[in-house]
C-alpha cells in the first residue's frame, strides 16, 4: 500500500512538472511553430533562452543555416544582419535523458571541436535523428509540439550550391512565451468561423495592428448569430500581445438604422453592455469561445472554414 501511495505521488509530481513546462511560439514568415521547453531537465538552459525570448532580442531574426536532413539554426543574425546581442555562456546541461532526434530543440555551440560551455543565443532544430552524432556535446532542451509542416518548409529550403545558406532566408518574426498546454493566437486565425453544431451560428476573426506596426495586435470580432426568429450581429476588438492564448472582446449591438439610402447615423442605438466573448484557439482551425451576454452565457466550440493569403498554420 505505502509503494502504492509513493509510486502515485511521484506520477503526481511527474505530471505536475510536466504541465508546467513552458511553451514559445516561434513565428516566422513560413508558418508558426509551437515549442515546449523542458525546465526540469535542462533549466539553465531553458532560463538562458527565455531570457532571450523575454528581452525581444529573437524578434526579426534570420535563420541563418540549413543542413538538409540535419538541422536548422537560427539566434545569431539580425534580419538587417547585426548579430544578437550575447548573454555570458552557459554551462553545459549535455546528458540530461533528451536527445538530439527530429523535433527537438538544442543549443548551438562555438569551436571545433565544439565546446561545450560555449552556448549563449544560438540554437538550431534537430530535422534529422541525430542523437549518436550531437548528444555527446549538444544540450537538447524542448520539443516541437505544433508546426511540423513549417519546419518541413524551412528545412527544404533551397540553398547555394555548396552552402549552408538559404537562397530566400527564412524570417522569425517573433518569438514569445504562451501559457503551458495552450495554443497562441496567431495571424492565422484570420478567418471564417463557424458552429459545426449550429450552422445559424459564426464569426469573422481578423488578427490585426495598428498601420505600420506589428508590435501592438488586436483582435476584431463580428458575430453573427440567431435570437428569437431574426438574425443579430454583434461586434467588438480587444488588444492582445503576441503569444497570449486567449482574450476577452467586449462585444456591441446597435439598433434602429436602415439599409441603403434610407440610412441615417443619428438613428443608430448602440449597446456597449451587450455582453464579452472569450476567444481561445486550440490549433490552427479548431477553438473554443465562451460568452457572458444579455441573452444568456454559452460555450461554442469553432472551426475555421478560411485561412489568409500568405498565411501557413497546419500539421498540428
């Protein structure tokens, strides 16, 4: 019995770990990629990165080498060339059970052979299974959990002959913290959004910013909806920052105008207390929203039925 209790508190604690493991949204212009950290195997590792992440300094950044079949690497290179500026090393955290296979993040090191104590901003992504060649020296210290179809994408980029640089460089637009086990709002949730269990029932979504700037994103919402025989819309943008996995929109009704040439602003009824919507995304194409209103509190569960233009958010 008393095993029995142990061998369960340690699953406990294994799982409670586990569930607190960070996440970071790497977002480039080939798609999203979603990575979870591993702080209880590498946690000096894992605090040097997010110190990076943290401070911006992994925003507009190049990845700057692809090996095919091996890895891609990016944390050094500025998107107008400058070098990131580095933190002192950081003491090897190599041996600690993660291995360098496809999908796992690691840090890069200098030197040949390489040192071990040498990481600092630089990192790279395991595309092939690499463990007898990097384990001995390089610390592996997260996992992709979303994305596959971008690092595919960018790992096939083309590069010069007898290089190991991009053609077209890959861009990392921004890197950024999300809660443990959820999905960040993305640009790609720029989209039609429907009720697979109510076809009366749907949103337009637009991730969007400020003219010139992406620094500050909101989010816009227009719902439409069915209440008593006639159809009803509701609007409403909230501000959000970059890796939030969900955010709370005041939603506005309004009343008493016409259609057409009969239409006149004065006759406008705005209701600003008409109620909040909830918007969180479980991936690319699936969400679930919850609403406080007037007419009464639910939950929807969302698909997304469009995805923008130059936009990349599939192989969850």
């Amino acid at each position: 019995m008393l095993l029995r209790t142990l061998l369960a508190c340690l699953l406990l604690a294994a799982n409670c770990v586990h569930a607190q493991n960070p996440r970071v949204l790497i977002d480039t212009d080939r798609g999203p990629m979603l990575f979870e950290l591993d702080i209880a195997r590498a946690p000096n590792t894992v605090a040097n990165f997010l110190a990076y992440v943290d401070s911006g300094a992994y925003n507009g950044m190049l990845v700057q080498r692809v090996v095919p079949g091996f890895v891609v690497q990016t944390g050094r290179f500025r998107e107008n060339g400058s070098e990131i500026p580095q933190r002192p090393a950081i003491t090897s955290e190599r041996n600690n059970g993660l291995s360098n296979t496809a999908g796992t993040i690691a840090m890069a090191l200098s030197g040949n052979p390489p040192n071990v104590n040498s990481a600092t901003s630089d990192f790279f992504i395991n595309t092939g299974n690499n463990a007898t060649t990097l384990d001995a020296n390089f610390t592996v210290f997260g996992r992709l959990v979303s994305g596959q179809r971008t690092l595919n994408t960018i790992a096939t980029t083309a590069i010069f002959v007898g290089s190991e640089q991009p053609i077209r460089i890959p861009l990392v637009r921004r890197v950024a913290r999300v809660a443990a086990g959820e999905f960040p709002i993305l640009p790609a949730h720029t989209a039609s959004w429907y009720d697979p269990n109510n076809s009366g029932k749907g949103f337009l979504i637009e991730v969007a910013h400020a003219a010139g700037t992406d620094a500050n994103p909101l989010l816009l919402v227009s719902w439409y909806d069915f209440f008593e025989g006639r159809q009803i819309w509701t609007i409403g943008a909230a501000p959000f920052a970059w890796g939030a996995h969900q955010v709370e929109v005041p939603m506005l009704i309004t009343s008493g105008a016409q259609f057409g040439a009969a239409f006149r602003p004065n006759q406008v009824v705005s209701n600003a207390n008409w109620g909040r919507l909830t918007v969180r995304f479980t991936s690319c194409a699936n969400g679930v929203f919850s609403y406080t209103s007037i007419y009464g509190d639910g939950v929807i569960p969302v698909q997304s039925l469009t995805i923008p233009t130059n936009e990349v958010c599939a192989g969850q």
